[in-house]
C-alpha cells in the first residue's frame, strides 16, 4: 500500500470540519480533490496522521454570482467552473483558467480551494485571483475571515492559512470589468496535459467604447504564474497601458516591464532567462488578446 | 528504500457499500487503500491497470457516478455510495465487446495494451459528452492519459470510428 497509514475523518458540515480542524491541527491534513496530495501520499512525502476529507460538504461547493460579486466555493470542481456560463460572462478569466488543467479526470475531481492552498507558482488560479484582486475567504472555529488574493501567497505550499482554518471560497469583484467593453485572457505555456505551465499569464481589459476603431485602455490588470514564487503582478506594464489605445509600443513597454519583474526559478526544461523571455511574451499576448476582446 | 509498513497499531478500517459494474459490494477497508488497488486486487478487476499510481499515466481510470477519474487518485473509503463502472462494465453479454473497445481492436489503437482499458474507459466519458468530436476535442478529451507504444494516431481514429458506431446505432454489443 502506497500512502501510509492514517485516520480517516468525513464531516458532514463545515463545523464539523472546522471543529476537526481545531482539534488537531498539524496533524491532519485536508484532502479536497486529492489530485496532488494524493501525489504525496504516494510517495509519502506527506504522511499526516488524519485525513480530513471536506468532499462530502456541499455547502462548499458551487458558484454564485450576485450584486457584482462572484464566489466560487472551494469545493467546487475545475469542470464545473470550465462549464459555467454564469462565470463565462462575469469573469470570463477563471473559465479559461480551469479548462487548461490537466485532462478531464484531473478536472472531474480537482476543486478551486485545493489549488488555492497548494499555493504552487504555476497554479492557474492563484494566479487569476491576483489578476482579478480577488479575496480568499477562510473559516476556522473562531469564525470567517477574508485576505486579498496579493496577500495570501506566500511562497509555494506556503500561504496565510492557519494551521485550524479552512479555505471555505474566492470571490472577485467584478464590477470593474462590464462585460460589454471589458475582455479577459488567461493565456499558458504548456507543452503536455499532465505538467504545469512553463509561465501563464492573466489578463482583464476595460475599454472607453468598444464601437470606436481603437478604444482607449481605462483599466488593465496584469499576473504572471511562474515568473516568482508567488503570482507576479506587474503594475509598471499595467500603467504602461492605460490612458491610450492599445498599440506596438505599449505592448512592448508590457513585455520591458514584465522582463524587470520576473523572478523565476531554475527548472529542468526552462531556465529563468528563458522563463523570463516566455513571461514577456506571454503578457504580451495575453493583453492584447484581452483588448481585442474588449474591443469586440 | 525499504519502507517500514508495520501497523504501529491495529490499522483503522472503514465499512463501505458501492455499486461495482451494477452489482452491490460492501467491503471492510483501511483507509489508506487506493479505489485502483480495491478494484484490481480485491474485486479481481484486472482491466483496472495500475501504472504510475500517482495520477499521470490515466491506466487507471473509471468511472464514478458516470464521471472519468483515475482511480489511484481517490481512496476506496470515498467511492462508499457511489456507482462505478470499469473496463469490464463495458463490454456486453458473453463478453461481446462495446462498441469502443471494436473501434480499438480495428483501427490496431493497441500494442501491448496496458493503457488500453484506461483509454477506452475515457473514451466513453467523452462521447456521451460530445457525440461526435473533432480531433482536438479528442485529443483534449483523451489528455489524461499516456501511450508509451501505440502513438495517438490511431487511438484518436478509435475514438471517431467509435463515434461512427454510435451514430450508426448497430454495432456490437454493450450499451454504447
Ligand atoms: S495508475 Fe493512476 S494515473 Fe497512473
Ligand atoms: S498500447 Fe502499450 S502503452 Fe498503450
């Protein structure tokens, strides 16, 4: 038998799981879709005493959309958000984001929270969530709290969760971005199914007036996944395209400012410089394909 | 490396009830057991193939409540309720083979074998999603699971001779 040997917990509420989760802190571990823990159970790189499994508790699952705000509920698996036409038209990003993972057995089980707390550079949602300023919403037994998506990622498996908390949900605002004169790309560099991204990048635009030749730029937001260890967000290439409509030189000022901001790591088949160069170009696309969209 | 797999203590156990193939099972596990290992080892399931056993090659894949998962990724204690099919609940009576698996066995989308029941089993999943499927929507379709011998080539024109069949609504047996 591969992973060893452990007690296994299935609440069937989130207090219940929160109550668990209190009790026994470093000494469970929670398993959602189980498409990477279940990795490290494997090769027993995790050996946690308990396994809380929070698959049973449907509250933690699903997506809303309401008054501007979107919340995707932990739980609530990639198939789900790659299928949903509520999400399709307010946060169009996130959609794009979950259908690039793995195959469809990963994204039958794997949920929105697990990959949220992996925390790993080259996740997609991490990465879409600081494009979107979005907000993580975590539970333990003392109650909820929320902490902006720049703010929870620390480094990789390392985020602001407590030890006793849940990851109950993401929610985005998303009245900055109308969906009639706003676009969103979420654009990897992936050369199998089964790997992580080499760099993806995330992209929302808003455009003055989508009917016009060339809109001007209102609003961009920029995040790179696997440029540093947490989700890069690149103001400088942000501003660099504010104010006008969108052209050569603004583009290339993007892919200047993304080459300043990348960090990255040193990886079997991608060096950093090679990294670095991937991140700029895929800024560039990603904002350009976000404005076209925008634009109509 | 040697692993130490001494229970310290009596291992915990867990009473599970499922669905395996549409006939009711209720077994006694450890929690740790992977559905790959319950089905191949202890229902005797040998079209359940276990490769990599951690969730890259797709040999193992299932279905669980009529959805492709690759089963040495979920415990046995988790399906407990659930309704699963494997390769062996494909095929129809006296064995005549499903529609998918004679799309297989025509279009040679074999050599060895060992990924085969993975592939067809998610082949399955993915024509009752989309019935009539261009390549990429194959080649997505089927992106979970790997190949070491064949080459894809003929396992995608399976999948769309496959897909014939359905629209043909005649061939072979099972309940494709
Ligand atoms: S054995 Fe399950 S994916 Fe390889
Ligand atoms: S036929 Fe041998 S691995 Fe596919």
């Amino acid at each position: 038998m591969k992973p060893a040997q452990f007690e296994y917990h299935r609440p069937d509420t989130v207090q219940e799981a929160v109550e668990l989760l209190d009790e026994m802190e470093h000494r469970a571990e929670l398993m959602a879709g189980n498409q990477s823990l279940g990795i490290m159970l494997s090769t027993r790189l995790a050996t946690p005493e308990n396994v809380i499994d929070i698959n049973r508790l449907d509250a933690l699952s699903g997506i809303e959309v309401a008054d501007d705000r979107v919340r995707v509920g932990a739980m609530t698996r990639h198939r789900e958000i790659e299928r949903s036409d509520a999400l399709g038209r307010a946060v169009p990003m996130l959609p794009e984001a979950a259908e690039q993972i793995a195959g469809p057995a990963v994204r039958n089980r794997g949920t929105f929270g697990g990959s949220i707390g992996e925390a790993d550079p080259a996740g997609n949602y991490p990465c879409a969530m600081a494009a979107l300023d979005g907000t993580i919403h975590l539970r333990s037994v003392d109650g909820e709290r929320e902490v902006p998506a720049d703010e929870f990622f620390i480094a990789h498996m390392f985020t602001e969760l407590e030890e006793n908390e849940l990851i109950v949900g993401g929610s985005v605002d998303c009245s900055p971005w109308p969906s009639e004169r706003s676009g969103m790309a979420f654009d990897e560099l992936k050369r199998a199914a089964q790997t992580w991204p080499t760099v993806s990048a995330a992209a929302a635009v808003r455009v003055d007036d989508p009917g016009a030749g060339d809109p001007t730029v209102e609003e961009a937001r920029l995040a790179l996944a696997n440029a540093a260890d947490v989700p890069l967000g690149v103001p400088d290439a942000e501003d660099a395209v504010e104010g006008e409509p969108l052209s050569e030189g603004s583009l290339e000022a993007v892919a200047e400012a993304t080459m300043a901001a990348a960090d990255p790591e040193d990886e079997m088949h991608a060096d950093a410089e090679f990294k670095t160069e991937a991140a700029a170009e895929y800024a560039r696309r990603a904002i350009r394909t976000a404005y076209e969209r925008a634009s109509g | 490396m040697s692993v130490d797999d001494t229970p310290q203590t009596e291992p915990p156990t867990e009473e599970i009830s499922l669905t395996v193939n549409g006939e009711t099972v209720s077994a006694e596990v450890e929690p740790r057991l992977k559905l790959s290992d319950f089905l191949r080892r202890e229902q005797g399931l040998r079209g359940v193939r276990v490769g990599c056993e951690h969730g890259v090659c797709g040999a193992c894949t299932v279905l669980v409540d009529g959805k492709g998962v690759k089963s040495c990724l979920m415990l046995a204690v988790q399906a407990d309720g659930s309704e699963i099919t494997t390769v062996e609940g494909l095929t129809g009576d006296g064995g005549a083979l499903h529609p998918i698996q004679e799309a297989f066995h025509e279009t040679h989308a074999l050599q060895c074998g060992f990924c085969t029941s993975g592939f067809v089993v998610a082949t399955k999943e993915l024509l009752e999603e989309n019935p009539d499927p261009d390549r990429d929507a194959i080649e997505h379709g089927l992106a979970d699971n790997v190949c070491r011998c064949t080459g894809y080539q003929n396992i995608y024109e399976a999948v769309e001779r496959a897909a014939d069949y359905a629209d043909e609504g005649s061939h072979g047996g099972g309940d494709g």
